[in-house]
C-alpha cells in the first residue's frame, strides 16, 4: 500500500540513482543513518538492498570471520572487519564511482564523517578504478556516531570518513554495484 512515506522513499530513491536527477541528490543535507529494524523502509531503494540486509539480519554475523563474501560476485558483495578505530584528525573523506556502501556496525564505538562529494574538491588521492575510491583533504561537515545494530548508507554523492572510534570496531560493509 503507498503511503506518503513509501511514496516519499521511491521518490528519494530515484533521485538517488537517476543520473538524470543528480542535482537533486546532492542537495542532500545530511547522510542515511538507521538501525537495522528500519532497513525494510530502504529496500526499495535498490533491487540489491533486499539481500544485503538479509545478509545483515544473519543470526552468526557477529561470528563470521573478516573476510568478503559474494552475494551476486561483483555486483553485491560484504567485507567483514575488525579494526582499531582512527583519530578525527586521522580520517580522510573517501568517495565512490560505482558502488553504494551499506555500513553496518556489529560492535565498538564507531563515528563516521560525511560531505556531499559535489562540495569536495582538494583530492588527496586521484580516483582508483581498480578499487573504486578516491581521497579528499576536504574538512568533513558532519560527523554522527554510528551506534552498534545501525547501518548508514552511502552512495557514490556522499564523501564519508569511517572508522573513526576508540578500540575495536567490528562492521560489515555491503557493496552494492549501482
């Protein structure tokens, strides 16, 4: 059944991922931030969406080893990994061409950063086609701590800075082929 907010989503997600909108997308004020008992409200989002968060929902996530995992080979595939987390002063804002990144947080006290990549011009490291990335000088606008059983979604629009946190940070990171 539509309703204003499932028509709301469809309308986020085509801004989202219709290169015909992207003005659109990069008005974007803020990053996805949800916990994983809100993730049915973004699976429409993407065909893709659906089994990343099933992937998520796994009673032994916690429990898997850091490594990836195909779900669809290229097209969808999860890292698992356990690091120590990094200063703010340490972080530097990454971008992504092709992918959309769902992180998950397991464990740990993660905060992420976040600038729509459209504001980023002071590029640290020129773009890697082979790992779809760049790096940015450009200071970070937002920072939001990603508490454990949230995910943040990021797409190829938003810059975002992870991994920055005391201790250990367990996550997994969905990518998600546009």
């Amino acid at each position: 059944m539509l309703n204003v907010k499932n028509v709301m989503l469809l309308i986020i997600g085509l801004t989202l991922f219709s290169g015909c909108i992207r003005e659109k997308a990069q008005e974007r004020d803020h990053m996805i931030i949800a916990t994983l008992d809100q993730a049915n409200e973004y699976v429409d989002m993407h065909p893709s969406f659906a089994k990343a968060f099933d992937f998520l929902r796994q009673e032994n996530l916690a429990n898997l080893p850091p490594g990836r995992y195909d779900l669809d080979g290229d097209r969808l595939y999860c890292t698992v990994s356990m690091d120590s987390g990094k200063t703010r002063q340490e972080a530097r804002l990454e971008a992504h061409r092709k992918y959309i990144d769902i992180q998950y947080v397991i464990a740990g006290d993660e905060e992420m950063g976040w600038r729509p990549s459209a504001q980023c011009s002071d590029i640290h490291t020129p773009y890697d086609d082979a790992k779809d990335i760049l790096f940015y000088n450009d200071e970070i606008k937002t920072w939001s701590t990603v508490p454990p059983g949230s995910f943040v979604i990021f797409t190829p629009q938003d810059a975002h800075a992870p991994m920055v946190g005391k201790g250990e940070i367990h996550k997994v990171v969905c990518k998600i082929l546009q």
